[in-house]
C-alpha cells in the first residue's frame, strides 16, 4: 500500500544528464572562476544534493526544477521509504523531521520543495527556464496556482494513501466516502482552470512556471492512481503535453517506469 | 468550539492606520501621477481588498503583511465563519473555494496567504519592511521556516479543531493522542530553532522577514488556546517581542482584545 515505493539504490544521473554534464564542464573551465551566469549556458551543481524517494510528488518536484534551471551535476540519492532509509542519519542530518525531500545546497538547507523551488528560481534568474513571471497579473496567477497545490496534494493524500495514514481501528467508510467527494471537487477546480485557459495551456498561461513544476507530480500521481482520462479531458491533454518535457522524462520516477501500477483506487473520483 | 469566531461586522481601519493613511495622501498628491515607490515613502493601495476571520492564522498573515509594507489604505472585510460568511456570494467570486481569506489587488486574485504575502514582497521590494533577503544564506533559512508553517498550522489545527473537523461518530481518543504529540514534537522544533539563534533573534535570524510574517500568527494561535509559556520558553520570548510591533498590534485579532479565551485545550503539550 505505499505510495512512494521504489528501488533503494542509490542512482546515479541519468545518461541524458550525464552527456549535458560533460558540456557544462567544457564551460565551467572556460569562464571558471566566474561565478557569472548567462542565459543559454549552465551552471555546475555539485555543490547541490537531493534526497529523494521515487512517486513522491514534493520530491519531484525538486528534481523537475533542477532540471528546468539547467544546474547539471547535482547529486542526488534514491532512498526507500519502505525501508525506512528516510530516518536514516544522513537525512536527518539534513531534515530533522526524518522526511523527504531532503535537500542542500553548500551549507544552506531547503527541505520544504516549495521553499526549495523558488530558493532556485530566485538564486537561478537567468538560468534554463525562467519559471516566475514578473509582472503582476502573470505572477499573481503563478503564486496563487502554486499555493493551491498542496490543498490537492492533501486531498489526494487522503484518499491514496488512507490505510497508510489512518491506523485500522480508526477508520471509517464515511471518512473515504467524504475524502473522495472531496477530491473530486477538488479535480473539478484545477479542470476547469485548464478549460478556461484554452487547448495548450499551462497551469497558470502559455508559459510553463514555478506553478507546473509543483503541480504536474500531484497530478501524474492521480493519474498513477487510476484517475480517469476521460472524466478529465483537459487535465488530461495538460498532462499529455507536460509529460513530454526533457525535464519530466529525466525526473520520472524510477518505479512507475517498471510498472503500470494498475492501481485504481481513484478510478471512481 | 469554533476557533475564528468573532464579530460578523465590516470594521474599518484602525485610528493608526487612518493617520498614516492620511499623511500617505499627502505623499501620493506630491508623486503622483508616478508609481515609483521609494523606501520610507508609502503607496496607497486602495485597489486592494482582503476578506478575513477574525484569530484565522492564514488571514492574519495577509494582513501582517499589508501592515509591514506600509500599503496604506487598503480595503478589509472583517466576516464570520459562525455566520458562513465566507460562503457568501462576494467571497466565492474571488475564492471559489469559499475560504479565507480571499484577497484582491486590482485584477489579481491570490487567495493563498504563503502567495500573497511573496507577492506583496516581490511586487514592493522597497517599500516598507524588507521581508526576503537576497542573499542564498539568508534566504534560505526565511523560505525553509516560511514553508515549515503549513506543518506547524495543520498539526495544532488537528488538536485544536478537532471536535470542528472530526464528525463526532469518526472521533477516537487515541487519534487525540496522537496529534497531540505530534505537536509537542512539531512546537520542540521550534522552540530548537530559537535556542540555537540567541536571545532576541527573530524566527530566520535577526531580522524580521516573510518567516516570522507567516509564523507568528500560528503561535499567537497555540498561545491563544492555552499553550505553556512556561514550558516554551525560547517562544514565548520570541512571542513577547513579535507582539509589540505595529503592524501586529493593527493586525491584533479584534476578538481576542474581547475576551482572554482561556482555552485550555494545549496546556499539557
């Protein structure tokens, strides 16, 4: 029943990763010491290091980022939660709470990945995807679109991950009756945010932001959980078009690439 | 038991706030029509309108904010969640959730109070307090305590609401237990973090920034509903001098200057 299972292995870049790895340092050695950075080129990341467990949504979200910013050579490590690798002293080192992410840069700690996208987006202007608009009108949309991800996440959570969370003698089929009315009015909001917005949306407009890099892994992990493509047509065409992305494709989660899942606890949402 | 209570009518601004309002015209008379702001100088911001609960933390939060940018003259709506107020016509149009708070500047909605707050800052950088240092050191302590909160908020509302959330058919003693000492953790993390910074140290360092915007609320929270000083002493000095500063004292909820509360629901966390 967990959600976020996978390989306990730690993992090493990807081979895609790996060949952009091997560009960068061409360019590190030309302008190195030069900490400058210019749009188009990028910055090594190995000071930067994830701890990560594979389906988690705020997890990915931290490697989506990193991928769209371009900061090539950060460290990552795969950890099983179902082996409980996520209380080990290494992460608690880092995240006293024993959770995933874990996530460092040099000496500064950003575990939360909402604080840890926009740390990246902030510290990484001009660097990869720009992913938070300026102006007024297109940044409210993407803060307030970020902002409302981890009510979905919780919904989703609640429903997915109920046995997980709610110790048997707890539990109540009224709870996941409403749990999953709940998240139904909840997926309803977010596809009628893409309704509105037109074929080929974003979350928050024409541009890809802060705002899908959050979102995208709660809804992916909905639609691992059985969520119907159907019920949702624009939330599905949105995941279509964002699943195709460089950066999605090298952050997807190890074991959702070894198996269907089959699950369908959402199938009726 | 309802924890926002509070008086259902529209209040206006505090005497304090209509003097600074007052002198702000002045100003805006001098500059206008120029929308450039310079620090110490006010910009009137009565295209902005906020919908709140009275002791609700995330409302509080949006008008902490207003208070610390010196945004002069902005619209508030004081409603009552005993009422349902916040399922009125005029808030569901902003939020369609139909939660507080609900918040508007001009066109733009942000309704989530960890968006609008990063809004406020980015939109007025030099206005008012500087509430997000530049610098990666800095801010990422602000964006790693900022976003903890949501974990602060949803683990004391589970103790505090939860005869308001639970159906009273669902209820167990032992899931009181349970969230109770996920608080005492949760609150021990806290307390942990101002032990390490000193005596007189704000929640991310020695300045006041976003984190204590978003964080102080959910204290005064717990204190409100019977939390120990005694036994927190590292927050409750930190509460103490939060307390004093303007923007919380104009912000204070107006409930609470009614009545103590003398809620005894966390006084064994």
């Amino acid at each position: 029943m967990i959600a976020f299972g996978g390989a306990g292995c730690a993992c090493s870049s990807s081979a895609g990763r790996q060949r952009r790895h091997s560009f960068s340092v061409k360019l590190a050695t030309l302008f190195s010491p030069l900490l400058v950075t210019f749009p188009g080129l990028t910055r090594m990341a190995s000071d930067m290091i994830v701890y990560w467990g594979s389906g988690s949504p705020p997890c990915w979200r931290i490697l989506l980022c990193l991928e769209e910013k371009a900061l090539q050579g950060y460290q990552q490590k795969l950890l099983s939660m179902e082996k409980q690798e996520h209380k080990s002293a290494a992460v608690i080192e880092i995240n006293p709470r024993g959770q995933l992410p874990a996530f460092r840069h040099g000496e500064h700690v950003i575990n939360e990945s909402l604080g840890a996208v926009l740390y990246l987006e902030n510290q990484f202007k001009a660097q990869g995807t720009k992913l938070m608009p300026e102006a007024a009108a297109e940044q409210a949309v993407v803060l307030q679109r970020m902002f409302e991800v981890p009510t979905l996440h919780q919904k989703s959570v609640s429903v997915i991950m109920y046995t997980w969370i709610v110790p048997e003698a707890e539990r109540h089929e009224s709870a996941v009756t409403r749990n999953k009315q709940a998240l139904g009015e909840e997926l309803k909001l977010w596809e009628g945010y893409l309704a509105k917005l037109g074929s080929g949306s974003y979350i928050a407009g024409k541009n890809f932001t802060l705002a899908d890099v959050v979102f995208f892994p709660n809804l992916a992990f909905c639609f691992r959980f059985g969520l119907s493509y159907d019920k949702y047509p624009h939330l599905s065409a949105y995941y279509s078009l964002v699943k195709e992305r460089p950066s999605v494709q090298a952050s997807w989660p190890p074991h959702w690439k070894e198996s269907d899942g089959a699950q369908e606890v959402l199938k009726d949402i």
